[in-house]
C-alpha cells in the first residue's frame, strides 16, 4: 500500500492530511525497522496541523520536525532545515505532511533534489464532502495543479470522506466510489480508504476493494470528548 | 444541499453569499484568511466582485461606498484589523449604512498572537470607534450557527439600516464542522426597499440620496442621534438572543459564557451532572444587545454565577450589570490564545459549589 519510505500526503485545503499523517507515523512506529519521522511542512494553516500532536508524539518515539520555539505557533513559511537531512537518510521513514492545495505542495517541489523517484510516494488524500472539491472533476482539477506545483507526480488516491461526528458507513462508500472514479480519471489505483476506526467494521462489512486504514481521531477541539486525556498544546486535543 | 465539511471561514464566506452578497472587500490577517481566499474563488462565480484592499482602512472605507449603493457588502478581519477599521464604522453607524462584518478574534493586545480569544468583546459592544453608536453583535459558537447568523446578520443590517458585527475566537474561523445550507432561503422579516440608498439621481420624484454622518447644525445632530438612540432601543426590544441549558431545572451554579469556550462549558457540565452537582449555563448569542433581564433570571434560581470567557474579564461587566449585586460572581477567563479545559472548569464550579470559589 504505502510501502515507500518517503510517504507524502498532499490533497486540497482540509482533506485530512494531518490527521492520516498522526495516524500513520504513531503505526509506523509499531513495525520492525526505525520510526518514521513526522515531518510537519503544512505552511498554509495556522491551526490544527500535525505539529499540534507534539508532545504525543515524542511521548511515543515519533521525532517530529516542525518549526521550533514560539515559531511552532507561526503562520509563516518556515522550512526547517533538517528536512533536507531525514529525506536523504537511507533507511529512514518518512511521512511527510504537505499543506492543503497546490500552495502547500509548492514546498514538496523545492525539496525534489531530495526526494528520489524510486523511493518516495505522493499521495493524494480526497474528502468528497468538503465544498471546493465535491465533484471528480473539482479533485483531478486540484490533483493536476498540485502535482504541478510539487514538480511530482501523484502516486495514488487515499478515500478519505467523512463529515468528522457525523459521518456514516453510506457516506464514507459514497466518497469511496468517487474516490476510484478520480484515481482512473488520473491515471492511478485507489490505494486505501482511510475510515473513524469507529466505523470501521460497518465499511468493511459492505465490502471494500482497497485495504482500509482505521484511524483514531485524535486532532479535537478542546471540547470535544470529556473523559479522554489532552496530552498537547494551548488549543488541541491529541488523546 | 447535502451537508458538506466546511472550516468556519468557508461557511461564513459561503452565508455571504447565499445571502445575496456580492461585494467584499477586505485585507488578509490570520486567522480569517480563509474567508477572504473562499470568497475570492467563489464571488466571480456568482458575478460578485471581490477586491483586496491595500489596507483594513482603504477595505472598510469601501465598504462604506458600496453600501451606499444599497447592494449587500461584507468584510471581515481579526482584532487588530477591526481595530483600523473603528473609524469607518463609526461613520457607516453615523450614515446608517447596513454592512455585515466578521471578526474571528486573535489574542491581543497589539499584535498579540494568532490562536484563539475574546478579547474584543468590550470594543465589540461598548463603542470602538467614536461617538454615540450601536452595532448589532453576534456570536456564534458553532460553524452551523456560524453560518446561519452570517445570513440573519445581512438581513438585520438592511432592517435597522445599521452595522451588525459578528464576532467569533480564532476557534469558529478555523475548525472543521458538518454545515447544511437552506436551498429556500427567506428574510426572517420583510425588508423596507431602500429608498436611501444614492443610485442616481434620476431628475425624477425621487429625492436626492446623501449618504452622510456630518451635521454641523447641533440642533439636527442632536435629532440624528435620538432618531439612532430610537433605533438601538427597537433593537434591545427585539433582538436579544440567547440559549439556556438546563434553566428549567434546580441548580446551583449559572454559568454565563458565549462562543466556543460555551462549548468547553457545556463538556464541563456534563461531567459535573454526572457527580450530582447541579449546574445550569446560559448563552448569550446576542451581545449588543445583552440577555440582561434572562441572565438575572436565570442568576437569581443560582447560590452564585460563574462567568467564563477568554479574556481577562470583559463581558463579566454586564453580568454585573444584569445581576445588580443580587449574586456573587466568579470568574474564570484565559488568555494569550490560551483555551480553558473542561478540567479547569469542573474544579471551578466544584470550588464554589464548597464555598471555595473566590469573589470576582
């Protein structure tokens, strides 16, 4: 599936890269070899980004780069240098968390003397629920731009639709089916639907093509949820 | 509309439009950019205009031109932004120009920093620029809700002729929650034509329409400001707005909290009903103007009142106000961007539950 040992998330404004991104470097960690570093290059939020699951991570033995100090909490274009060194570490994973669209995936295309082709995958994560990208065409229109902007081109489709508490087994296939549809339209293979673990019996039980990824939704609001532990940040629940 | 996942600043921008706006003009500042960047892609698709302005004073001056039009316009900003705009708003409430404009609310003072806060609430409610005005003030404390005022706002504004603000923290503009746009869309009140507004003057029966906040003559200016006082009490008549949780029922604490930090309440409380403490919250969704007469009601079934904002203490002053001493206020506000947890606030309420909670 993801078996690159660079796996880059890219896909339109509020897709769920962050999200995918926390779930699979805390995964990576459980399997033989080294874990994966969680690099953090999302330069187009200000709020809810990867980097918010700081202390987690570190607690788990994930090492993040993103921004240090009082420049963690920036809305700047801050590309830390130690990017360059993890992607040119042979042996070292990596899951890598480009901003939403092509102004996020820009940084991915200045660190292509980096990023060899042979071992390094772009994928691009689709939610059919958010507004600027409800149709297959919206997301091979964003696809096409973001593979332009990385100077890279897209490896495969992660499904990703879901509307966060309210989503169901009906909108996640729903999204799914269009997520496939895109994929051919680009020229490459669903490669995974990412799902709530929640949900993650119901959608398997309808029978789905593509291995799924079980995430446990850890970027809340500060009021969402009232009996699990906050371990990070000002703003964020990571539990 | 099937329900779609929309960051707050891309429903607000979306309200906008389904609102029937078509004019924005505004200046990037984090973190409401994204209302700004949706309706850049989204006004040109409706045959909107939208301009980004050399600065928050050159935005909100538009805005005050373009009203004059009668067309519905719109902009929005973060604190030290509105902050540069307090003189075209005090104008636009002079010339009784209807204009919606958003603050998503960053920590101050100064620059501050870019999470969450509420910080302007007194220079929301209590005048920010100069002179005897009122602007209609809302708060929401979810994106749905969010949305839903953003489209109320722009008729309220063409009602009252009047500035109506609609404040959120950083919280309402940045996170992700389902939203489901009304495809038959109504005023919520039949809207007088505007006949003020300055379309050209035609040689006709119309009259010349001066849109204007200058009267030199003391005696008309004075009539001006009781004709504006005139409206402000028809909005305290009828605009208040506010939600109750669990005001039917006994308890001992009120608390009175506004926005996503009600929210933070609400998870608190739930945790506190579970232990048997009783607790009740009351809402305010309208600022300006304030629930007073509900929140002494509410107040009075309560031993004492717990206030909680993010801020060091500023919509307290109406609790205060409202509550005229009859109860004792607690206070618990964060600051910096900082959030209060549902911890922070399930010790408060238990220590003035025991007696231990401190006088405000």
């Amino acid at each position: 599936m993801l078996n690159r040992r660079i796996v880059i998330l890219a896909g339109h404004f509020g897709s769920g890269k962050s999200e995918l991104a926390l779930h699979l470097a805390l995964a990576g960690r459980a399997t033989n070899g080294r874990a994966p570093v969680l690099v953090d290059l999302d330069i187009v939020k200000p709020y809810f980004r990867s980097r918010d699951g700081k202390q987690l991570l570190e607690q788990q033995g994930v090492r993040l780069i993103a921004p240090a100090g009082e420049n963690l909490y920036a809305d700047l274009p801050i590309i830390v240098p130690q990017v360059r060194g993890v992607c040119s570490d042979p042996g070292q994973p990596v899951i890598m968390d480009a901003g939403g669209d092509e102004t996020g995936s820009r940084v991915i295309g200045s660190l292509s003397d980096v990023l060899q082709d042979a071992e390094t995958g772009m994928y691009l994560v689709v939610n059919f629920r958010r507004p600027l990208s409800a149709t297959v065409d919206a997301v091979v229109a964003s696809a096409n731009r973001i593979s332009a902007a990385a100077r890279r081109r897209i490896t495969g489709v992660i499904s990703n639709t879901h509307l966060m508490d309210e989503t169901t087994a009906e909108i996640v296939l729903e999204g799914h089916e269009l997520a496939g549809v895109a994929a051919r339209r680009l020229g490459v293979d669903l490669v995974a639907l990412a799902v709530e673990d929640t949900l993650a019996h119901a959608v398997r039980a309808r029978g789905v093509d593509v291995p799924l990824i079980a995430i446990n939704r850890r970027i809340r609001p500060q009021f969402d949820g009232p009996k699990k532990p906050r371990t990070t940040g000002p703003l964020f629940v990571v539990a | 509309m099937a329900k779609k996942l929309m960051k707050g600043a891309e429903a607000i921008g979306e309200a906008a439009i389904r609102a029937g706006c078509r004019l924005f003009f505004g200046y990037p500042i984090t973190p409401q950019n994204e209302i700004p960047e949706y309706l850049s892609h989204r006004l040109p698709q409706v045959g909107g205009t939208f301009v980004q302005a050399e600065s928050e004073v050159a935005a909100s001056n538009m805005l005050y031109g373009a009203a004059g039009t009668g067309e519905r316009v719109f902009t929005s900003s973060s604190s030290p932004g509105i902050s540069l705009m307090q003189e075209a708003i005090s104008y636009m409430a002079g010339s009784q120009l209807p204009v919606v404009i958003v603050n998503i609310m960053r920590a101050g003072p100064g620059l501050g920093g870019i999470l969450p806060a509420q910080g302007d609430y007194l220079q929301s409610t209590k005048g920010g620029g100069h002179g005897d005005y009122r602007l209609l003030v809302l708060a929401p404390n979810s994106v749905q809700e969010a949305a839903d005022l953003v489209i109320e706002a722009f008729d309220l504004a063409d009602y009252y002729r009047n500035p109506v603000l609609v404040v959120g923290d950083g919280l309402i503009g940045q996170m992700m929650e389902p939203v489901e746009f009304k495809d038959d869309y109504a005023p919520v009140r039949p809207l007088p034509p505007k006949t003020w507004a300055s379309t050209g003057h035609t040689g006709g029966e119309k009259p010349r329409s001066i849109i204007n906040s200058l009267f030199l003559d003391p005696e008309v200016l004075e009539k001006h400001n009781q004709a504006l006082q005139a409206k402000y009490a028809e909005m305290e008549k009828n605009e208040i707005r506010y939600e109750g949780y669990g005001l039917d029922g006994d308890y001992d604490v009120l608390i009175v909290a506004y926005g996503t930090v009600a929210r933070v309440c609400q998870t608190a409380m739930e945790e506190l009903e579970a232990d048997g403490v009783r607790v009740a919250m009351i809402r305010p969704i309208s600022l300006y103007p304030y629930p007073s007469q509900a929140v002494r009601e509410a107040a009075e079934k309560a031993s004492g009142v717990l206030v909680v904002e993010l801020s060091a203490g500023q919509m307290i002053e109406d609790v205060r106000l409202a509550l005229e001493g009859r109860r004792p206020i607690h206070f618990h506000g964060r600051t910096g961007g900082m959030l209060a947890t549902p911890e922070e606030i399930v010790d408060k309420v238990r220590r003035i539950v025991e007696g231990r909670g401190g006088k405000s």
